[in-house]
C-alpha cells in the first residue's frame, strides 16, 4: 500500500510538471461499460452467455448429486462390506470425483470452455465500441479518450468532457438492424467488426458467476480399504 501511494504521488507529480503540454491537448473519457449495458447485442450475448452456464451447472449438479447419493450407500454399508467391496465402492467415487473436477476445469478453468464462449461471442461488441469511440474523439478532435470504467482512475471530471451518450447514439446508428425474436442470434451478423465473429471479453468482463458446490473433504474415503 505504502509503495502504491509512492507510485501514485509520483504520478500526480510528473502531471503537474506536464501541465503547460497538457493545457495544449483535449482530453475527453467514456464509460465503456454504460455503453456495453445500453447495447441491445451485447444484452443478447450476455443472456447467451447465462443460458450456457446454467445448463453446464445444472450438468455439475447431477454429477455432485450423484457423487453424494453413492458416498451416502458407501457411508452406510462400509461397516458389512468385503475389503473388495469396499476397496470398489472407494475407487468409484474417487473416480466419480475425478470426473467432476475435470468437467469443472473444462467449463469453468482460466482456459475453459466459457472463457472461449465470452472471447468469441463478446470480441466482435467490443471492437464496434472501441472503434466507434475512437472514430467519435477523432472528429471530435480529442488527443485522449480514457474509459472510467476500465481501471483509470478519475477524482474529477466535468461532464463536458464525457462522450458516453454521444458514443451510444452513433453506435446504435452504426449497427445492423435488428432480426425479429427467433429469426436470427448472435454470430449471424457478419464481417467488419459485427457481433458474431470470435474474440476477446469486454473491458468490464461480465462473466456470469458461476455456483459450483463443493464437498467437505472429510467426505472423501480414504484410498485404503477398510479406513
């Protein structure tokens, strides 16, 4: 924290020294995630989105479900069981749990199958936001446009200078028009930049929480038979 703070006041001060060059330049700031929440395309992905991880959480819950039904039959009959009965009942499970993680990981892990399902159907909204608010400060005649809502920090800003609404007009305007309910989803749209082609996560990187239920690991039985 302390280092931090040494950061920062060294940043406030080669700002200060900088002041007579920045006098010299427009700076304006945008609200990229106001501007993703305001987009119809983007609020269509997210539901996408949602909708996947409910039916992949609904997939780990039966798995877990299982894995507790099965542990429960083990807990009870351990006590009359044959060593290799038991020694069977043990190996399932464990295989059982090993399955679960593997599908957790697959779904949900840093380079899961929802991270690749964000990246692909998100990039394309994300490109059209960031080069419409490139080409809005651009004719604007802005030298900067900073996003607030992508890790800059801004104590005081007039209002004057906040493209946000301006920049979710002109994008509206730029995107194609918009198919009946049922008639088309996104990843039909096109090329140049439209929603539906493969890419990266949005600034504000909205990821559905996920509710993965985790077993007590005193639950697990032991890998010897007999324990």
């Amino acid at each position: 924290m302390f280092r931090a703070r040494i950061s920062f006041l060294a940043f406030v001060l080669l700002g200060f020294a900088a002041l007579p060059a920045l006098a010299q330049q427009k700076i304006a700031y945008v609200d990229i995630a106001a501007i993703m929440k305001e987009l119809p395309e983007s609020q269509e992905a997210q539901r996408m989105l949602d909708a996947q991880v409910d039916k992949w959480q609904e997939e780990l819950q039966e798995m877990e479900d299982e894995w507790q039904a099965k542990y429960n039959d083990y807990d009870k009959r351990k006590l009359i069981l044959t060593d290799q009965g038991r020694a069977k009942a043990e190996k399932d499970l464990q295989e059982l749990d090993a399955k679960i993680m593997s599908f957790r990981d697959q779904k949900f892990g840093q380079d899961g199958e929802l991270f690749k399902l964000e990246d692909q159907i998100m990039r394309p909204i994300q490109d059209l936001v960031f080069d419409q608010v490139k080409n809005l400060g651009v004719e604007l005649g802005y030298d900067y446009v900073f996003d607030k809502s992508g890790g800059v920090m801004i104590i005081y800003a007039k209002e004057d200078y906040d493209l946000t609404k301006q920049a979710i007009e002109r994008i509206k305007t730029t995107l194609p028009p918009r198919q009946i309910s049922g008639q088309g989803q996104p990843g039909q749209q096109g090329q140049q930049g439209q929603p539906g082609q493969p890419g990266q996560i949005p600034v504000q990187q909205q990821v559905p929480q996920t509710r993965m239920p985790e077993r007590n690991a005193d639950e697990m039985p032991s890998d010897q038979p007999g324990k």
